[in-house]
C-alpha cells in the first residue's frame, strides 16, 4: 500500500490539473462574452491564465484553508486593475464569473463556498488604500450594482463579438476604452527596426492606441505583445498586427493606430 501512495498523489494532481484547466477554458469564454466588463477586451489566453490562477488560490482556500494565495491574489488583482484603468466593477464583475463557472463546470458547493467570499470581501477592504477605487464597508461583492449595464435589445446575445463591444455610458464609445495596459511593439522594415516597451492609451476588440517617439509608417508591419507582463512566471504572446493610423501629437509625440491581424479571441492564438 505505501508503494502505490506516490501514484495515487500523481493522479490527483494531474485530475485536479484536468479539472483546472477545464474550468479555465469555460471560463475564459464566459469572460470574453460579458461585454459589461472590461477583462473581456483581453486575449483568450489571458483570460484562462486569470482564470487558472483565480481557481488554484480558491482550490487553497476550500481544500486546504490555506487563503493566504487567495488574499494575495486580490490583492495583485485589484492593484493592477486599478492602475490600468479598470474600474473596480470590472473586477467584481470578474470575481462573480468565476464563482459562477466554478458552481456550474466543476460543481462547487454555494454553501461551502460562502467562506470564500467572505475572503474575497475582507481582501477588498483591504486594499482600499492601495487604489483609488472607492470601495465602501459593507462590500459584498456578489451584489450586482443596478447601474450593470444590459446588452442592447438590437444585438444578437449569442455573439460573443457584439457583446463584448457594448457597454453603455462614458466609458466605452465604439468598442474602445482608456486601457493603460503594458505592451511591448516589434516593428521590422527594410528601412529600420524598433522595439518598444510602452502602455496602451485604449483597447478595442480590433486594435489598440498608443503614444510614441519612434518614426513609424502607415501601414509597417508590427508584432504586437499584449498585454506585456514582466512578472516572474508571465507567459506573453505576440500578436500580427499594422499602422492603421498616425496621429500628429504635442511635442515630439505621435499617436500610433494599430489593427489586428488576427483575431485575439482565437484559443489557438
């Protein structure tokens, strides 16, 4: 019995790995179709990788009580939200798709999982100093706030692309928003080569607008990562993509539009 101990380790971390990464998967596709939160505008990649790590800290936290990789998760969450410009019901928004996918794909119990969201509330609290988000007491964040925009009756509910360019009110105008989110640019022609590290200006499912000193071309070729984390374990995919669109800025800045080439939302991407 003591020899088949280490195999039965094996096969439940790599069932609890399957299960993982099946969750992952659903719940990237429930992300990307929830056009009333902002994490929608990332590549799916970015979002099973959100996702994964969401459910590994819960699975801690429920299996083990060990919550200190859910606190410290909130905490990276809502830092980095907030300083690229997400507003703080994104990322509820957020918190509240993965509970949900975690109940339907995987089957965790509501009830148990009440001392979770607890956690996640007081990690909330937490942070209130550390962003600009005004986060009040009482904060529960499963409580979906009425001013949570529905989907436009003209729009098709089951295209994922339609969805995800609406929202209403200031924030979002034809699908763009103010994302400062880290990108790093690659542009090779027979004339020159620059490699550029700088942050987005907004974010659309087609493209994204940044600001530059470097001399660019209508129309140059770019390999574009996106989002460009720096982090220990970041995982960065590059993205094709061209100039659609120079901007004459103030000073020595120019406004740079990049199109896609690809589509982000391509699991294989």
């Amino acid at each position: 019995m003591l020899l088949q101990k280490p195999e039965v380790t094996k096969a439940q971390a790599r069932q609890q790995r399957q299960r993982c990464e099946r969750f992952a998967a659903g719940t990237a596709d429930a992300i990307g179709t929830a056009g009333q939160c902002l994490f929608s505008l990332l590549p799916y990649q970015e979002r099973v990788r959100q996702a994964a790590s969401w459910y590994d800290a819960c699975a801690q936290a429920m299996l083990r009580c060990n919550f200190e990789p859910l606190d410290e998760w909130m905490r990276r969450q809502a830092c980095m939200a907030a300083e690229e410009n997400f507003e703080m019901e994104d990322l509820l928004q957020l918190l509240r798709i993965c509970r949900r996918s975690a109940i339907a794909i995987d089957g965790w119990d509501e009830d148990v999982f009440s001392a979770v969201d607890d956690v996640i509330n007081e990690g909330l609290l937490a942070i209130r100093a550390k962003v600009s988000w005004n986060i009040p007491d009482h904060l529960n964040y499963l409580k979906e706030t009425q001013s949570e925009p529905a989907l436009r009756p003209e729009l098709n509910a089951s295209d994922p692309l339609a969805r995800a360019e609406v929202r209403e009110g200031e924030r979002r105008v034809s699908g763009r928003n103010q994302l400062a989110l880290p990108i790093r640019i690659l542009c090779i022609t027979e004339q020159s080569q620059s490699d550029e590290t700088t942050r987005t200006q907004n974010v659309s499912l087609s493209g994204l607008y940044f600001r530059t000193q470097e001399n660019y071309r209508i129309g140059s070729p770019l390999r574009v990562t996106y989002p460009y984390w720096t982090g220990p374990g970041s995982i960065n995919r590059e993205y094709a993509a061209r100039v659609a669109r120079l901007d004459r800025l103030q000073d020595i800045f120019w406004g740079v539009a990049v199109e896609f080439l690809q589509n982000l939302r391509d699991k294989t991407a």
